[in-house]
C-alpha cells in the first residue's frame, strides 16, 4: 500500500504541470518568428481617399512569401489605445494588420463624426479588397478579419455586417450606442454621456457633444450594435468585455449576436475598459481566434 501511494503521488506530481498549463500563451504574443531575408515583415505608412477627407492609415506586413490573410483593426473613441501591439501580435502570426485614424481624428483631414467614421472603417475594408492593394501588399481577400476596440468595435460590427466577405469579428469591450441613447433618458447617465465626450474632443476636429448625440438619437436603426450582429449573421465572432469598462454593455449585445450565430463566443474580464493589465492575455485571445478563421497562416 505504501508503494502504491508513493507511485500514485509521483504519477500526479507528473500530471500536475499538464494539468496546470491550461492553454499555454501563443509564441506569437510573446517570441519573434525567424526573419526571412527574402519577405522580411515591414511597415507602410499612407493615405487612403475617404469621402471629403483621408484616414491617416498604417499596414503592418507579415513576413514570408505567398498572400496573407488581414486584420483591419479599428481604435475607438477618441482613440487613445491604439491596440497597436495587437497589431504586432498578429503580424507576427503571419497577418498583415491595417490600422487607421478616422477622419478628423488625430490628424487625418475631414471632419470627426459617428458617420464619418462608419464610412471611414467601410472604405478602408474596401481599399484592402482593391486590385492593387492586394497585388502590392499579397492580401488574401478570402481571410480578412475585423476586430475593433470600444466605438471601434461597433464599427467593425458595423462594416462586417455589410461585407460578406469578411471572414471573422473581434470586438474587444465594444460600445453600444443604443444602450448610450437609452441611458440618455436618466440624468445620470445624460452627465456621464457629457462627461465621456468633454473627454474626447480634443484630438478630434469639428464634433460637438450636440452633433454626436444628434447622431446617435437620430438613427437608431443605425446605431445599434446588437441589431449589427445579427445582420453579420453565422461567421466567427468571439466578443471580450471588460467588469470595469462596459461589459455590460458587451453581455446584452451578446444575446441579440447567439440568436443569430449560437457559436458566438463571449468572455467578460475582470479589468478596465483598456485591458491595463491583460493586454497579454487579449493578444493572445486574438491570435487563437485568427489562427482558427485561418490555420494556415505562419
């Protein structure tokens, strides 16, 4: 009996550590790829045509020959995270990674609105689609994914419901603005509403407190990210919300998305609206979640 129990407890001393390494991070988040001397990764820092103004937009190119599937992914409001070492994660992933500043905002010329914006993520999922585009920067149009962050996410819900070809959605701690609207009508969450865009401006040109809101008063059909999920329908989708952002938010709209797509997937992170302390444990969400729109990727 003494032996049996020594071996029992070498046997789960042994198992222990599998048992413990869950889901270990993904090399991508955290270790360089080999270089490849003939398709080194790389940057391209340009200017895409967008309505009466220009996004102000950068490509981050995986390394290795051959096309490569894409990741548009969209900042928020205002866009003070950026997610850029998302945008890395995934590069090293074998993605290429297009990020953008809205019009109006930060710099890129035109005028900062809700629509504008809207438009903006449209016809920059668009330019990835182009001839010339694709030839250039060896985009495979058959794996583009949208993921964004906050008023980011509804607009990659916005877009990809629109486009049938993108091939998966990622929104991390996304904003509705229907529940906004909703809020609206206590004067709690008027003065909080206030409060969040009063923040906001300054790096954004032309948008006022009135013509926001106006906005989002006055198009709810629009404006309403559960009704967006369910028009993008049966394609991949993993949501992350935030308990100290707005993933409240994240949970009703998750409801509307399951009726649509059961497989949905929907996590609720006990962090803040940033992700300040799991920025490693969102990256690595995101690769595992290209990895299965596209296996195949490096």
């Amino acid at each position: 009996m003494k032996k049996i129990g020594i071996l029992a407890g070498a046997l789960l001393a042994l198992a222990a550590p599998a048992a413990a390494r869950e889901n270990p991070i993904h090399p991508a988040v955290i270790a360089d790829p080999a270089p490849d001397a003939s398709y080194p990764a790389g940057m391209s820092a340009f200017v895409i045509p967008s309505e009466d103004g220009a996004l102000n937009a950068v490509l981050y190119t995986a390394a290795g020959a051959g096309l490569h599937p894409t990741l548009l992914l969209l900042h928020g409001f205002p866009g003070n995270e950026q997610n850029l070492d998302l945008a890395q994660a995934a590069r090293r992933a074998g993605w290429n990674v297009l990020t953008l500043h809205y019009r109006g905002s930060w710099g890129s010329p035109g005028t900062f609105s809700f629509t504008h914006a809207s438009e903006d993520a449209w016809n920059a999922l668009q330019y990835l689609q182009q001839s010339g585009t694709v030839a250039r920067y060896r985009i495979d149009t058959s794996a583009i994914v949208v993921a964004g962050h906050s008023m980011g996410g509804f607009m990659a819900a916005d877009v990809a419901a629109a486009e049938p070809h993108v091939a998966g959605l990622f929104l991390i701690d996304p904003w509705d603005p229907a529940q906004t609207v909703a809020a609206l009508s206590t004067p709690e969450g008027e003065a909080a509403w206030k409060a969040e865009v009063a923040s906001d401006l300054p790096p954004l040109k032309g948008a006022t407190y009135d013509s926001l809101t106006g906005e989002i008063r006055g198009n709810g059909e629009k404006f309403d990210l559960g009704r967006q999920l369910v028009g993008y329908g049966r394609r991949p989708l993993t949501i992350i919300g935030a308990e100290r952002g707005i993933g409240a938010m994240a949970r009703k709209v998750t409801a509307d998305a399951q009726s649509a797509n059961p497989d949905t997937r929907l996590m609720v992170w006990p962090t803040d609206h940033s992700f300040s302390d799991k920025r490693i444990a969102l990256a690595d969400a995101l690769v595992r979640f290209l990895k299965q729109v596209a296996p195949m990727a490096r």
